[in-house]
C-alpha cells in the first residue's frame, strides 16, 4: 500500500482550503496557505532531477519553517530528519556527518547555528525563510546555497505528494544511546499509516478538534500531534515555548481539545494546584506517554476536564509514538506498589511479551524484558546493522524489538511497566532498582516530581544513592526517616537534595545525567 505522511494534509487543502491547519506564532495558517508552502517547497527540493531527495533536515522550532519544511519533505517523498537548535555545535556536527542530509531547512535560530565549521560539513542546499546577504555570502564560500522563500518554485496546483511504499523511510528520529552517540531510529510509512489508523479508531478525532502540541519535533509525541491533526482535518496549536512549564492559560484561551504529553507536564500543574475541577472544560481528549503516569495525577487531570477521556499510553520510538493504552477514565487498573497506571494491552497489528534474557517467553505475572512484533516495528537504526541485529532479533521465527524496559502481564491481559531494564545499579554488591527508591519517594514525600541516582561511582559501581525532590509536602528528614522505615539500608539514599524544578531532558523528561553532573561539580 502507498501512504504520504502529506497526503491527508493535500487532501484537506484542496477540499476545504480556508480551514486552520496550524496555530503558531499567534498566526493562524489555513489548509490552503501551509499547503501551498509546503508544495513548494516540495518543488525545490525535487529541483535537481526526477528522484526525490533521500533525507531532508529540518533545523527549525516552533516555527512556520517547522512545519511547512517537515510536509515539503513528506510531500516530495523524502525522510524528514528532525534536528534540535537547542543542540550543541558538536552534537550538530555529529548528526550532519552522519545522515549526510540531501537538504536543510532551517528557521531563524536555525540558520545563527550554521558556523564556518558546520558550513563545511552540512549540506550544500539550505532553505531559509529569509536570509542576509552576508550569510549567504560566507555560505557560498563553504559551496552552500542559501536559498530563501522568495525564490521558492511557483506554487503547481497539480503537484500532488509523491506515493511511497510501506517500507520508504518517512523519518529518522535521533535518541541518546548507552555508547554517547545518538541512534536513528527509522520509522517507514507504513509505520506511521498502521499508527493512525490505530489512533483514529481509539478516538475519532474531528475538524473542529483543536490539537495541542507542545513538544519539540525532535521528539517523537510531535508525530502524534502532527499526523493525526491532519488526518482529521483539525487544527495544530503550537505551545509557546515561554508557555511550556504552565500550559493551563494555553489551554484554556484557545479551547484545546486534544492534549497529548509527557505526564510531568500534569504533575507540575497538579503540584502547583492548577488542575481545579473543572479547570480545563474544553478537553475531549487527553493522553500521556513517555513516563509513568501516577494514579493521583490522573485522578486530578480527570477532575480538571470532567469531559475528557483520559489514557495511559505507552511506546518507545522503535515502536512508532505508542503502541499499548490503558484507559483511566472509568476503573483505574494500578501498577501494585507503585502508584502508577498500567500500559494496557497492544494497539491493532501489534503483539507484546514478556521475554527473560535468554529470550525465553515468560508467563503473566512474571517479570522481564518487554518486547513488541507488528506492524509499528521500527525498520532499524540508521547506519548501525549491529545495534538493529541486537535489538530487533528473531524469536520463534518473527522479529520483535526489545525494548529494555521491565513488565509484567497480570491476569487479566494487561501490561504493567516497572522501569528500565538497565537502571538496575549495584549499591555495594546489591542489586537495586532506582525506580523501586523513586516509588517510595514520592510515598514519603507527597510529590511526584523525584528522582534517585547512583553517586558516588568507582570502577562502574556505586557507593551509595543521592536522591532529589521538587515540592514536598514534609521536611527531608521526615522523608528519611520514612525511607529507612521502607527499604532496605543500602537502598536509603545518603542524601536527599530539594530542588526548586528537576533538569530536564530535550524530551521532558528528567535527565538524571544532569543531576549526576551537579553532584560531581559539587553544585549543591
């Protein structure tokens, strides 16, 4: 079957070009003018012959150039390659060498990054809404073309998005790797068709629906956002960046009605008492992935949008966005011991076991590795068969991609996530699990905004944890006290550090690496 990520968006612009296809920059964009950008910039970068480009970056945030540059590259058939500004120069630099990218399309911030040294190795055609004239004269000198909208192709209203087969990459998305170097994870089209199909059927998105979108696209919930928007022929609303921490005023001024994040984004406005009753009036729909998502949380969101369903979602990257679901809005099935919601069961097209390390299938209730077959099964990493080989292997004659997470499968069918497989430490010779020490903090503490590390470290194992908490609701020492009272003394951290807000990383979620380095740089 042929899918474009850009045909449902050519579809609507032709049908009902007027309607608002995206929100940003206080800006509304219709259907027929995004759609007419982006043909165009389709155009030129089919410019050079009749094959498409392969690869195509896009250098961009929050930024028209974002979104139109992510559906020219759909249009023309080529994989749009995600690229973070926040990045540092040498992070950036790797990820060029890497991809060796057909094209760029940058926004503002974008184009500042492009130094001498990252002239010489970024590709030789970059897109830029506008541009100096200096810049383009430094770039022409590393034989870089700048090229800016104004000299983009004419618009070609027959021009419609090239078809693609299931297995034609549709994007590379960058995620860190245990080595340092980022892994591309490939997602075909075929991927992303079987993942919205699924979410459509899961929710009936609308036109008139209005679809937050409040993460970066280098983040794989923005393909969330994006697609099956446009799918539905709704609306996307970008989040102001300035907006971020505290969306509940977003939210409220544009009567969003499909919000899909990380569930820090709930635990901050739970924590800072902005989800009251009936705070958000107009949400149908809300979903949250990427962490686990606390039973309390839930419940508070729940009451601040009486009228939203409220799921439980769960995927890495490799299994395209998300890939299993638990709807909290009725019973709530909660993880035992935890706090949290469970993962549910698979999407349509999609099988999930619990497998031990020899990749043996183990029965419900038993914990292991979680691992998923079906039809959102990631092509691979990008330019490493080794890494694809180990953790997309074959078991009983079918590929599964495991995912390093640990599960179980309770009686019932459903799936119930106890954290990563390799956040397992050693604390002098013991085992322990730094999701177990979490779980009890946020019991001791009333906040779920916490985080445990293993610190100090010599010869790869840990001398001891040092644990961090944002907002509690009692004193540290009480908070130890009812540690000691829980686990085991190698399991209480040494000490416990209060921190106004947890670093944060580029996904959302909290960067543990960060904490470590302010503990090494004796910061605290």
């Amino acid at each position: 079957m042929n899918f474009n990520l850009a045909s449902p968006f050519s579809r609507r612009a032709r049908s009902e070009p007027e309607r608002t296809a995206l929100w940003i920059e206080r800006q509304a964009w219709s259907y027929g003018a995004l759609g007419r950008y982006a043909q165009r910039i389709a155009s030129w970068l089919s410019l050079r012959g009749t094959q498409p480009p392969t690869r195509v970056g896009i250098l961009a945030s929050r930024t028209l150039e974002t979104y139109a540059g992510i559906l020219g590259a759909c249009w023309c058939g080529a994989a749009y390659v995600p690229i973070s500004p926040k990045l540092p120069a040498e992070r950036l630099a790797c990820l060029f060498d890497r991809t060796k990218l057909d094209a760029l399309v940058v926004d503002p911030w974008g184009l500042d990054l492009l130094s001498p040294a990252l002239l010489q190795i970024c590709p030789s055609r970059v897109l830029a809404r506008a541009c100096n004239a200096g810049t383009v004269a430094r770039a022409a000198d590393s034989g870089v073309h700048i090229q800016t909208y104004d000299e983009l192709p004419p618009f070609d209203a027959a021009d419609e998005p090239r078809f693609m087969d299931d297995n034609a990459l549709a994007y590379i998305i960058f995620t860190s790797g245990t080595t340092g170097t980022p892994k591309g994870v490939m997602i075909t089209a075929g991927n992303v068709r079987n993942f919205v199909c699924s979410i459509q059927q899961r929710y009936r998105f609308q036109s008139d629906d209005r679809v937050a979108q409040p993460s970066e696209v280098s983040f794989d919930n923005s393909v969330f956002d994006l697609f099956n928007a446009w799918e539905a022929g709704a609306a996307l609303y970008v989040v102001p960046a300035n907006q971020l921490l505290g969306p509940l005023r977003f939210l409220q001024e544009n009567a969003i009605t499909v919000w899909y994040s990380v569930p820090s984004f709930a635990v901050f406005m739970q924590r800072m008492k902005m989800l009251r009753p009936g705070a958000l009036p107009a949400l149908r729909y809300s979903a949250f992935a990427g962490e686990a998502l606390p039973h309390s949380t839930a419940e508070a969101w729940q009451s601040a949008a009486k009228g939203s369903i409220v799921d439980c979602l769960y995927g890495p990257t490799e299994t395209t966005v998300v890939c299993t679901g638990d709807r909290f809005s009725g019973e709530a099935h909660v993880t035992a011991s935890r706090g949290i919601i469970s993962i549910g069961r698979p999407f349509p097209g999609m099988e999930a076991i619990v497998v031990d390390p020899a990749g043996n299938v183990l029965p419900p209730g038993q914990q292991g590795e979680l691992a998923f077959c079906g039809s959102q099964v990631a092509k691979g990493y990008f330019a490493d068969e080794a890494l694809t080989q180990a953790r997309f292997p074959m078991i009983d004659g079918r590929r599964w991609y495991l995912t390093g997470d640990l599960a179980y499968q309770d009686e019932s069918g459903l799936y119930h996530h106890l954290g990563r497989v390799d956040n397992q430490v050693k604390v002098l010779g013991n085992r322990v699990e730094l999701e177990e020490v979490e779980a009890q903090l946020r019991a001791a503490s009333g906040s779920h905004t916490v985080a445990a590390v293993a610190w100090p470290m010599q010869h790869g194992t840990a001398t001891g944890l040092v644990a961090f908490v944002s907002g509690a609701s009692t004193s540290l020492s009480d908070v130890s006290k009812a540690l000691k009272q829980r686990l085991p003394s190698y399991m209480v951290p040494a000490r416990i550090h209060e921190l106004d807000a947890m670093p944060m990383s580029g996904n959302g979620k909290t960067d543990r690496k960060a904490l470590a380095r302010m503990l090494d740089e004796n910061l605290l």
